[in-house]
C-alpha cells in the first residue's frame, strides 16, 4: 500500500509522506520550506498552515486558539491531506543579507578587490583530431592540451567523467572545453563539455549559520551574483547552540540526522535559486562554504565531540576540497566543495571569511572584527598579525529565543524611532506590514526606549511608560499592536526578551574587551571596527554603542560589513589567490582561549547593564544618557 | 511476494533469484561460480548440475541425453528449487598458473629481483597526544607526524575516512597506523588503524584475461603470495574476442553489462580467496589489475568503440589509479586500484607486465616475448628499446572453441606421448581422471600426432591411425576414451578443432615473423624468447617449435613464464619502484601496426602449415619430420 500524500495550496505540490511525519517535514520535502526559528518544536509559532481537505493529527499547543491555523511542527500526517500554506509561513521572498545591501542589493565585495580567477574555471579547447600516427589515448590528447595551453601538469580525472569523454570529444568534433576545479594542489576535470564556451558556469558561495543558512548564486565568469536565499538551519530542532548539537550528534543516529538537517536545508535553497535563474544544477560547478567549526563538522559528518572536550580538537578546521556527491551537495556531481580555511574549534572559516571581506589582514592600521552571531567571535590585528577569540552570545540578534524575534527578512522591523508622541515608530524590510523585529530593529528598539527613559540601565521597563504594558510574563514594550501588524498578533518586547538581548550583547563586548585587556592594547588605539552578523540591511552604529554592544568609539571608525562570511567564501570562490590567502589567514591567525580567563565573567557581569557599569569606558554613551541617572 | 529461491548441494547455500533467470547466474550470485567456457551459450557443456527438489525449466538442447544431468546455463529459475553441483562443475579447486610453477607452487617473481616498497604500505605512528597548548586538528596532527616521519607532503584523505579519525586516535592512545597508497603521485590515506603493526595488509594482483581472470592473494609486507585462483571471464557470454565485445558494449545496456561480468568474477575470486586465507576484504588496500586495453575498458565502464575503429584510439592506456569503490571492487572501499598501463588499442597492461616479468626492459641482450592468449602480441627489444605488435589469435589455447578443450587446471590433460603401443599416454595437472584438454596439452598432442604421422603437415588427422575415427563432424582423435575420462564422456580433437588450433598458432607465429622482417631483424639474432600464456604449468618448448608456434630457435634461447599478465601486476603491486618503472615500459614501447601490413596475410597462410609451408624457416623441425613427407 502506498503512504499517504500530502498536497500543498496554492502550489498543487503533492509529496509522498510516512504517517506520523510532520507537515513541516512534508512541505521541507516539497521544497516549500516554512518559516520556523525554534527549528519544529512548537515554540516561535511561525509555521502556521490551515487544513484544506483530509485531516492531520495535532499534538497540544498545536492549535491557534480560536483560529483555524495550526502549527505545522506538531501536526502529524495521518493520510492524505491538503494544506494551505499562507505567504507569511513560508520562507521564500525573505530578503536577506548580503554584506552591501546599503550600497546595492547584490554588490559582492565590500572592501576589498578581487582578481578575476575562480575556483572552478573553464578553458576551451581544439583538440587535433586523432590520426593513425597521433593515436594518443583521449586522455593523454587531453592532457597533453592542457599542458600545452593551459601549463596544467596535475590533472585529475574523476572515473565517471572519463567515462563521458570519447562522446563528448567526438560530437563535438574535438572542440570542448574543460572545466577544471583548482583546489588540493592540483587540477581536477569537473566536466568536459562540448564547444568552446567559457559561459554558463555557476557556482554557490554558502553561509552556514549556526541559525542561518545563506546562499549566493554566482556566474563564475562575470563574478555576478544571480541571487541570494536563506533559511534556518534544521539544525535548531536539535538545540540553539553548537554546544547543544555536539551533545546531539554524540547519540545514535545524530550526526547524520544534523547533517541531513543542514545539507537539506541548503540543497532547498540551491534548488530554488537555480530554479529561479534558469540555471541547471549540473552547471553548478563550484561551492565554497563558510561556517563555524562545528557547522563544517556536522555539514560533512565528522564527529564533532571533542570540540567541547578539553583541550578542544576539531577533526579539521582546513579541510581539503571534496566532490559535491561525496558531500551530499546537489549540484554537479564532480562540483568542487570547498570550506574556508578554520583556526580552531571555536574560530572556524566564517571568521577567516569575515577578516577577507574586511580586508583586515591587508593594511597597516590596527582593526578590529566583531562578528555578533550564535558565537560572538573578535579578531584583532593588520598585515602583520591577527589574534582571535570566540564566546558563545546566543541567537537573540538573530530572533532566537526572542518572543517577536524574527531573522532579517521582507516584514521585519528594522527601524525603530521614538515618535514624537512618546510612542515608537517603525520601519520594516520591504516596507510592508511588520511580522517581528530583527538584530538592528532590536539595537533601535533597545536604545531607544533607554533613550526615552522607558528602560533603566539595568534593562528593567518601566510600568508607567506609555508603551510599556503588564503582560502574561511580566512588563512588555508594544512596539506594533495587533492591528498594524501582519501576524494579528501584537509585537512585543518582553522583560525576559530584554534580558536575554543584554546577556548577548555583554558576551560579545566581553569578547572583544578581554582580548584587547589580554593583548595590552587601548580600544582607543584601534583604528577601524568591523561589524558582521545578520542584523538586518542596516546597523545604527550610534545606538549600538549607545547599548554597549559595541565599544565607544568615534562611529566614523566603524564599518558594518554585514554577512562578512558569505561575502568572503564569493571572494575566495571567485578568486584562487584569495582562496590561498585564505589559508594564510586562517593560519596566521592566533588563538586566545577566554573561556577559562577568569577575567572573562568579570567582563561579562560589567557588560550586562547598558551601555556598561563602567561608564569611563563609554563616556559618550554615558554622557547621552546622563539626564537619567 | 517475494521471488523464488535456489538452494545449491552439498554446499546448503541458498539464495534468492529472480523468475527466468539461469541457475548458472544464481550459482554465480550464490559464490559457487560454475565451470563454464562458452559463458552461458549452452555450447562447452561444462556446467552440469542436477535438479534434487523443485522444477526449472530446460531450454531445448539443456539436457544430457539419457542422464539426469542439465546444463545450468539453459535451466530458468521458476519457482524454488534445489539443485545438486558436482565436483567436476566447480571452478573451484583450479589449480592455477602463476608464471613459476615448475620453481615452487607460488614464486612470485621469476626473473627480477623486486625491492621491497609496496603500492600501499602501513606506517606506524605514535602521534602526541594534544594539549591546550598543542591544539592541532586531528588532520593536521597525523599530517604533521607523516611530514615528520614519512617525508609525505601530499597527503590525500577521504572524507570517510576523515571521519573515523577521532575515535581510532583516541581509542588507540594516539598509538596509529597510517595505511598509505603511494599512486598518481601522491599518497592518499587508505584506512587509520589502532596500534602500530605493518602487517596485516593485503593486496591482490589480477589478471583480467579476455577468457580467464587470474587472481593472487598477496601478503603486502612479506610479499608472499597466500592463494590464487581463476574463473572464466563471463564476458564470453557475449563474444569470444575483444572485437564481439566490442561490438556488444554499444548495445543499449551493453557496456554495463560487461563491466558487471568481469567486475562479477573477480569479486567472487577475491571473495574465495580472502575467505579460504582468513583475510577480512577489508584488510585488502591494494589492487594492480593487468589486461588488454578493450577488458581496461571494459572492467571501468569505459567506451571501447574507437578501440576497433581507425585509428584505433583508447580512451585510456595509461589509467589513474581509483579507489575501490568507485571501480567496483569488493575490497576496502578506499583500496587502490591501478592498471597496469598499456601503450595502444591493442598492446595492454598485460603486455607491459610480461616485460616486467621477463625483466627484458633491463638487460642488454636482444630478446623477444611472445604472449599467446587470445590476443596473441609479440614484443621485441632490450634496454635501449622496445617494439610491440599484436593480432587476433582466439582463446583456442585457452580451451575456447575446442571440442575438449579447457583451461589449465585440475584434471587438465597437460602431456601427451605417443604410447608404444601406437596408442596416446597422457598425464593431467593434479594427477586425477582428465576432464579436458589444456593449452600444453595440445601443443603436445599435435606434435605427437604429426610425428607418429597421424597428422600430416596441412592439419589432417589419416583415417588409418590407431587413435583416429569417424566421428559426427568427421575424423578426430581420440585422446582419452570415456572409460578413463572423470566426465564419462570420449575426450577428443576433431578435424575442427586442429584446423582452429592451426589459425590460432599461425596467427601468433605470423605476427612476430612480420615483426622482425619489418624490424629488419633476423630471427637468429634474437638472444632469448620468452613465452607467455596459459598453456598449463609447463609447456614443452621443442614441442611448440615443432608445431610452428614458435620460431625454430636452439631450445635452450626460450624461456616459458606463464601467466607473465599476474606476475608483473604482482611486482608492480609490490613494489612501487616497479610500478614506476611499467609506466616508463610503456612509454618506451612503440606500436607497429600489423592489421593494415599486406604482409601479414601472406605470413598468415604459410604459418598454418605444421610448422611452416617454408623448412627453410624451421630447419630442424622440418628434419624432424624429414621422414613423414
């Protein structure tokens, strides 16, 4: 007997589905990702969908009180069934970071140039046909091509693109071109295709998030980006944080279910960028991946255990490139993936990314990097040295753990103003209804209520502010009421959302100030802060400050460079010499374990008020918020 | 439902077979690989098996006349069914020529003494363990220590076994061994292994013949040879020659289908071996195959079609080596698997491994190797330089096509005298009741009867000779009457089969004759012949002359090697200054293309005289038989 199917409206996609599978599962499966934060268990509630026809069984809290929407996390698949998928469930259309948003909606590099040699290339070729005294094998004309024009003396050929060749060679009447992936010190055939073109290769450049995955679609040849896409990383049904997941992968069946979660996530988003763009998947001939240690650990199945064991040892954190098939990457088979170069278990090659799209490790001036994502991780250094260190900030920036917390994507509230009525004022991404707040909406939203004097210093709301109201758990911030809103739900800021936002922000300061306090140097001696992470198109410097999120410094130093991971993984897929720049990055770069510096919860406890309890080292900030103390 | 089962006596196996499939493929599915020389075309009649329980249904011509016995190969699973596999059906208990029989059952290498440096070696590590100061990834640890100890630069891991790493160091103590291929110019990581022990490793050494597959079990760091065994190439099925196979591969499914055939066998003769020595395919990490370009080809799925079209282009000659898995090969899945390289369409690996193991590429004097197998290819040359051709001989040697013929094996009928009573005395490999009749046999047998003047020098057998009678294709000999004979059937050579012998001999004496005259060299130049194939374990060198096989040069110049295929690709697997050096070989090796040479028709027709239609070439031989014309 066949399983039972599940039908999603208004697509008409129908999958095949095993009873007792979630309709989250089933629509992921049809290539309908829904929106979710809390990774499926029954927490942000953004998976609503409504039952067509058929029926499902809903665990408790599944149901929208009084409403006919259900949470598709906890809707089980009983039979056939047809489910309504409203646009605000889904997660296509979000818009999403691409480090220069300011400057362009697809601008790749920020900062730095990059010489125009990918990773994955193509060189056309007019092989002379063979006669009976040139009688070379079709492998050795090749090579001997190769070496010829191209001076390539390393060439690997996979079995399965031998197997292509005398067609392809012949058909094309030994005219073709060689696409060749330029990675582990050698040359490797990813295809051989006929005529000469040196168009019509793609590649993908991926952020993987420990919240987040991002995807570019890059044309290799021109250096344009097609498009861009993101989601949640699957991984967050098995925990928040990396640590949560490390424990997860450890049981049975773990690593390969958080691997899948990732892989499958990131497989939806290449699909429906390729889909988009009229690019095939086998055309996709090149990946270059950016992610945590731990992200790149689970993304190839390595046991990630002993990255929370002292003395913390990753299996690799420079790994070598392998084949897409090898890694489960569904683009073309003999696809050359590549991960950027990591420095330890807790600085992976996201940061190595960050610090090239920065442009840090080419000048002279002292910089500083603060990359505020799950890990809050600073690198300070120039041409000369880098010295690193991570901490685990938690999702909040990122709409983890946040009651209206959403990722930055079309609806979300970006801006937040003090109205001259006392109320707040607001703009979202895209200009429509608001469906939550993402990081910079939060930054805004933070100051501006300490700013207002409707939050004290050590983040408490004050009842009798006008939008601070009693609400289930405590005082809340009504920042959009129900019906300015796209969900009908009121937006909020809750007292624990607040405390949970400043727990963030004083890891990611602690980071940073110990590293400087352990190296000796003055913030005042950093000449530029980069800022990374995904709080939306925009950061109001000022206020970040203003919240102690970043250090008092004059804010023309400051550059927000936005997602500096996926930028950096284009610029290296983009270019084989900021590839192998990458890895004298990554192995340039020091290490400083603060987690057992004692110093580090002294810094942190400091860093819990707003912007500090030490205001000598946020005079500015301190001096704005004067009249309140 | 599930489908039908064959169950396999006295063995107990069972396995489950598809409706309409052969009991010969479910013999063959089951490990019990039959004795078959047609490769299922119910023409040998070697794979006899009898129905205990159960029904199948006999094709027309599947059963013997009177007996209780059916040809496997016409038998169609139709329900379940148990069928009885006499001794004499088996492959199993071959007795197998590995090049130095006559010298000890297993010497492995005849001639060249070989250095001991294994394609795939295990190096011994006691890596130190991390601390927090010495924090390097588990990869760049092992990378490290192999700089340090094994001056390796170019390590290659595979993600899977990247990923066992963690827990194989840490359960060890960080006391390792790192199993090392050494092959397309860097060392790729096979497997990582607990504690420090270089034995223990395995590897096999093949040849892959157009009609028989030939494989040893080989102890890597001993270098002896544990076991070896053949099975016929079930490619037959489709063709005895390269050029039906060929042909065949073009087919819709066609190429697949060979690759599968060759894969098949092989597997299961590695399978027996490493069970019948107690070596877990596992602990098999290396692999050198050797045979002809078109069974390369064929063995990795490549398209042969240009091998038979002018000019005659291989897609390969000189493969890379592939892991295992991707070949195909039942071993570990990372083993690697290299090819002996070849230099044309029509000289193969084989051929550069009967150099090797002839050691010709090495000496000074002017020598000359004569491969009689399906292929027959003759190689002239010494140090300076080496000249190869081939033609189209027919597996006749091998047992193909011949009324009684078989592979050299257990109850192989090896020697024929004329007896005094004017009658034949024989004597068969293992010493038991004849079966057949092998390679060395006929060779005997033809020359005793031309001698006795049973033959006369055109091929034909004299009505009035005590050995010969009318039989239903016309005059044979008969060579073991059915009393005597373990099949209960008359062992004989027909009219048929001398004339068959005859082509094949003249095909292979033609080709090196137009060789030399287009080399300008004379015959009794040459120092030393050297012959290989699988003739049986000894092959009487006075004997062949006399036929014609070879050229009539003092007995003691020529020097039988036998499987000369396996022995090279067991030297090569054995050391890799070897294999390096089968590259070279190759490359010095220059192709003469005999096929479009006028010449060699004429030299055709006057070899297939016995010896020759010219005494002037076989003066001795021709006093020899002085009295008989």
């Amino acid at each position: 007997m066949p399983g039972p199917t599940v039908k999603f409206q208004p697509d008409a996609r129908t999958v095949a589905a095993e009873a007792g599978q979630t309709l989250l599962d089933a629509a992921f499966a049809a290539g309908i990702p829904l929106n979710s934060v809390c990774g499926g268990r029954g927490i942000c509630g953004r998976c609503l969908v409504r039952i067509v026809a058929g029926e499902a069984e809903v665990d408790e809290g599944g149901r929208v009180p009084g409403g006919q929407e259900i949470l598709a996390c906890l809707s089980r698949v009983t039979g056939d069934v047809t489910v309504d998928v409203s646009e605000l469930s889904r997660i296509e259309g979000e818009q999403i970071l691409t480090g220069a948003e300011r400057n362009g909606p697809f601008m790749p590099i920020p900062a730095v140039p990059v010489p125009s040699d990918p990773l994955v290339f193509a060189l056309p070729l007019q092989l002379p046909q063979p006669t009976i005294h040139d009688c070379l094998s079709d492998l050795n004309r090749l090579t001997r091509e190769l070496r010829r024009v191209g001076g390539i003396q390393d060439l690997v050929v996979p079995l399965d693109v031998l197997r292509t060749a005398p067609q392809v060679l012949r058909d094309a009447n030994w005219e073709i071109t060689a696409v060749l992936a330029r990675t582990n010190g050698a040359h490797e055939l990813v295809a051989l295709r006929p005529g000469a073109a040196a168009s019509g290769l793609y590649g993908v450049a991926v952020d993987v998030g420990t919240t987040t995955i991002v995807v570019h679609l890059v044309d290799l040849a021109s250096g344009a980006t097609l498009g861009a896409a993101a989601g949640l990383n699957r991984q967050a049904a098995y925990g928040d944080d990396v640590i949560s997941r490390i424990i997860h992968a450890g049981e049975p069946g773990g690593l390969e279910g958080l691997r899948n979660a990732a892989l499958g996530v990131t497989n939806v988003l290449i699909g429906g960028l390729a889909q988009a763009h009229g690019v095939a998947r086998d055309d996709i001939v090149g990946a270059v991946l950016a992610g945590n240690t731990t992200m790149l650990h689970l993304f190839l199945g390595l046991p990630p255990a002993e990255i929370r064991r002292e003395p913390y040892i990753p299996v690799i954190s420079m790994p070598p490139a392998y084949r897409a098939g090898e890694v489960g990457l569904r683009v073309n088979h003999h696809a050359t993936v590549a991960w950027m170069p990591g420095v330890s278990s807790y600085v992976g090659g996201d940061i190595t990314a960050d610090v090239l799209a920065a442009g840090m490790d080419g000048t002279e001036e002292l910089s500083m990097l603060i990359d505020v994502g799950t890990n809050g991780e600073t690198v300070i250094g120039n041409r000369d040295f880098l010295v690193c260190c991570a901490c685990s900030a938690g999702p909040a920036f990122e709409g983890g753990g946040i009651t209206s917390g959403m990722r930055a994507a079309l609806g979300a509230v970006q801006r937040v103003k003090l109205a001259p009525d006392g109320g707040l004022s607001w703009s979202t991404i895209g200009g429509g209804r608001p469906r939550g707040i993402c990081g910079s909406g939060m930054v805004d939203l933070l100051a501006e209520l300490l700013l207002a004097g409707y939050l004290d210093r050590a983040g408490r709301l004050r009842p009798d502010a006008p939008v601070v109201r009693e609400g289930p758990d405590g005082l809340e911030a009504v920042v959009v009421p129900a019906g300015e809103s796209a969900t009908g739900r009121d937006i909020v800021l809750t007292s624990a959302d607040i405390e949970n936002l400043l727990r963030t922000k004083a890891a990611v300061y602690a980071g940073g100030a110990l590293l400087t306090r352990r190296l000796g140097i003055d913030i005042r001696d950093i000449q530029r802060i980069y800022v990374a992470g995904g709080f939306g198109t925009y950061l109001d410097i000022q206020k970040a400050i203003l919240i102690g999120l970043l250090p008092d410094v004059p804010v023309e130093r400051v550059t927000f460079i936005g997602n500096g991971s996926v930028t950096g993984a284009k610029m290296a897929l983009l270019s084989h010499e900021t590839w192998r720049r990458a890895a004298e990055v990554a192995q340039k770069m020091t290490y400083r374990e603060l987690s057992t510096d004692m110093g580090f919860m002294e810094e942190y406890v400091s860093a819990t008020f707003l912007p500090h309890t030490d205001c000598a080292r946020f005079p500015r900030a301190c001096a704005q918020l004067g009249r309140q103390d």
